[in-house]
C-alpha cells in the first residue's frame, strides 16, 4: 500500500448521480467459499473484486478449488466460475491478508475437513484480531486448532466433527457462520446462539443451496450435519456498507442528491439507513425483487433536507450498522447537539481499533469527541466547517480512510490521509466514483 499522503479537497459543488457501487463482500465471500464447498458450478455475477475477497479466491485456489473467469452468459460481462472440490492440504501457509471473514470462515469450513491440513496467516491488523471467538469451539467439535496467543497464525487439522450446541458470547456473523460451516460436516446437530442478531448471509447461501437449517422464535439455529451442498449461481448485490458513505457524502454537501442502484437491502444491514433517519436524514429506498440466492435488493437515494439532528444509536441498529459506525459518527458531527454511539464495542476488533481512531480523527479535525468504553458521544453543528490542514491516520482501514474522505468535504481547507491506497480492501472505485459525483477529492 502506497505510503504518500492522500490529499482530499473540499466540495466546491453539489454531489450529483446516479451509481452502483461493487459487490458486497460478505456476500462475495461467502459465493466463493460454499461454491468451493459445494457439489457442481457455481457462477457468480458481481463478485467483488476487492483486496479482502481475493484472498478468499487464493486460500480457496491453494486449497485446490479451481476458479477462472468466463464471458457472462446473460449479458455483456464476466462471470466468476467455482468448481466444488474435495479440498487438498495446501503447499504452503494461506494468506487471509486484511481479511477477518477469509479467516474465520475459512476455519470453520476446513474444521470439518479429515486429512487437511493448514496455517492461515494475515497482515499486521489481522495478526492481531482475536481468533480464539472461532477456535474455542472449532475445538469442541473436534478439530484441531492452534492460535498463537488467541490470534493469526492459527493451525487447523481437520477431523470427523460433532455438533455442539454454542452460545457465542459476542454477536458477530464470523462466529456463527463459522460454526455453520462446521456444522454442516458435522455428525449430529449444531446450535448456534448469539446474544443479538448478526448479518445472515450465511443462512440465507445455505437455505439457497438446500441446506435445511431451523431458526427457533428466539432466533437460535439448528443444523443437521451431513447435508448436501447444491451448487447455485449468484448475483451479488452491491454491498451497503460501501454504500453508505456516498449517501452519507450527499447528506452533507448542499444540493446534493445522489442514488445507488442495485444496493442490497438485507434487514440486518440495514440500520445505517435507519440511524441516519433517526438524524433527521431524508432517504429514499426503492426495494426491488428478491432474486435467487435470497438477497433483497433495491436503490437508496439521499439528499439533504432539514438540518441533522444529534439521536441516540444503540442496540440492534448499531449491530446492523457495525461496518458503518465509522462514517455515523462523521455524520453526527453535522447533526445538532449530541449524538450517543453505544453498544459498539466490537469496533475495537475491526481493521484498527475503529472507536479509538475515528475519536482522534475527528478530533483532530475540530470536533468534540468523548471516546466510551463500548461507543462514542460526537458534538454536532450542521452549520460547521471542519479544520482543513491536518493529516489523519487511517491505521491501513478502508473503512477509516472513507470516512474520512466524507469528512474531509465540509472541511475549509485540503485534508490529508495517511493511505488512501487501502479503499481497495472493499473499494477499489471508491476514488473515481468520489470525483465522477463531484466530491473534491
Ligand atoms: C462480516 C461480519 C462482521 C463485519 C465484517 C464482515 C461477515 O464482522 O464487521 O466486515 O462477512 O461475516 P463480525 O462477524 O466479526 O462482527
């Protein structure tokens, strides 16, 4: 990643467009993994092609799944194309990079696997997130896993499993698909519970691929070990979290309006656009048909209205909002009086400790922040002009670097980023379609 500081200019002019923004990447990941799982050809329409997900594609690549490229049948584009496979001991370590969900998921599906073996390793950030939430109970089925010290490198031997009945102590989509996938070569059942209610593009792949997993009223799950996996094609939806900081963009620079089409609408990804309402934000949603693979998917468009108001985000939006808590708090920055983040402290574990950052970057750029153990309190002026001349440190995360990037539009002078290089984990365009909408940088 380029180490030049990435300057970021203010908005002169209105945001104004109409844009798609690349594939999510949960969902990328996950068309990839259980395409490698299953049996037969999965094509995938849409993949992202982001940093985070092509680290996906080699693990599963070294794992001996092969994957290429094909004209799309239905149209102009590309496809990528999986071919389910019985997976081999790979040559050498697997590289996760950047990516917490390659990892993870990745344990849980190789957990399950007898005769394979592998150590997966990741960049600095990632060598330093906590991967004993996946291998305490990895362990308990049966497989062999070995942190180091409760993180990156991890070992995994895979072994003839047995379902557990688990209760995640944190809230986190890794975790539980994690345990899912595990489950499914399990013998016997496996329950998985979490204290609130994480994205479920997990289930939702699996029930697509005739995978029958239960969901009691309390939102517990129970699999059956041993069920096929059908291959199925995908479309995948462009990721909201990504999303997110265009239409948060036009929400602060006057005049704006801007669309996203084809965004995916998932109910549990979608409490941004309900914290951002609850400032006062006028957003427009246009939900679209739920097409094969079970993803809802429509268009978002955002424009300034009355000014923002300060809410309070806590609970089960924040946890539909998790990737987004970094550009809400720039919002919040514009929305009178004081906005209360909460129940977020999972954000210490992210690609940087995003609650500790995001408080030093927007202090650094005039804004009375109050760091909490588990949130953060943002003072808010929808009349203010941010401090332009300072250099912000983004720790390498794309989700800091974009926020910022929207922050930096009502700042009254150039803003500095440390790395704008590292967008690429999630957003590779994020740059071109900025400016193309007319966002200074
Ligand atoms: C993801 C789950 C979330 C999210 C991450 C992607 C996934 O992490 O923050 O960006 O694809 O399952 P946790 O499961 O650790 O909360």
């Amino acid at each position: 990643m380029s180490l030049l500081p990435h300057p970021l200019a203010p908005a002169l002019t209105p945001l104004r467009g109409v844009v798609r923004v690349p594939g999510d990447k949960s969902i990328s990941h996950r068309a990839l993994l259980l395409g490698g799982l299953a049996t037969g050809t999965t094509r995938i329409r849409g993949l992202l092609e982001g940093e985070d997900v092509r680290s996906t594609w080699g693990c599963l690549a070294a794992l001996g799944v092969p994957i290429s490229r094909a004209p799309d049948p239905g149209g102009g584009g590309e496809v990528v194309v999986v071919e389910g496979r019985p997976w081999r001991t790979p040559a050498a370590p697997l590289d996760c990079g950047n990516s917490g969900t390659t990892m993870r998921l990745l344990l849980g599906a190789l957990a399950g696997r007898p005769g394979v073996e592998a150590t997966l390793v990741g960049d600095a950030s990632l060598s330093r997130r906590p991967m004993e939430r996946v291998a305490a109970p990895l362990r308990r089925m049966g497989a062999m896993v070995e942190t180091t010290g409760g993180t990156a490198p991890v070992r995994v031997r895979g072994a003839a499993l047995t379902g557990i009945d688990f209760e995640s102590p944190v809230a986190s989509a890794q975790v539980k698909s994690a345990v899912l996938l595990a489950g499914l070569a399990a013998r016997g059942t496996t329950r998985v519970r979490e204290p609130g209610r994480s994205r479920d593009h997990t289930e939702r792949a699996l029930r697509a691929r005739g995978v029958r997993l239960d969901e009691a009223p309390d939102g517990a799950l129970a699999l059956e070990g041993g069920q096929a996996l059908r291959a199925l094609d995908v479309d995948v939806p462009g990721d909201p979290s990504s999303a997110a900081f265009l239409l948060a963009a036009a929400l602060l620079v006057p005049g704006s309006h801007v669309s996203v089409e084809g965004v995916g609408l998932n109910p549990t990804r979608t409490g941004a656009l309900e914290a951002l309402r609850a400032m006062g934000a006028r957003l427009e949603v246009a939900p679209g048909p739920c097409p094969d693979g079970g993803e809802p998917v429509g268009s978002v468009s955002a424009a300034p209205a009355a000014p923002l108001v300060a809410a309070d985000l806590g609970g089960e939006v924040v946890l539909r909002a998790i990737d987004e808590v970094p550009v809400l708090a720039v919002v919040a920055a514009f929305a009178r009086g004081r906005t209360r983040l909460t129940d977020a402290g999972e954000l210490r574990h992210k690609e940087s400790d995003r609650l500790a950052a995001v408080a030093r970057g927007l202090g650094a750029l005039g804004v009375e922040v109050t760091e909490r153990p588990d949130g953060l309190e943002v003072g808010g002026d929808p009349d203010r002009a941010l401090r332009g001349g300072v250099t912000l440190a983004t720790h390498g995360d794309h989700r800091l670097a974009m926020a910022f990037a929207v922050a930096a539009l009502r700042a009254d002078g150039p803003v500095f980023l440390d790395d704008g290089a590292c967008v690429a984990v999630s957003y590779p365009g994020f740059w071109g379609d900025l400016r193309r909408l007319g966002g200074g940088a």
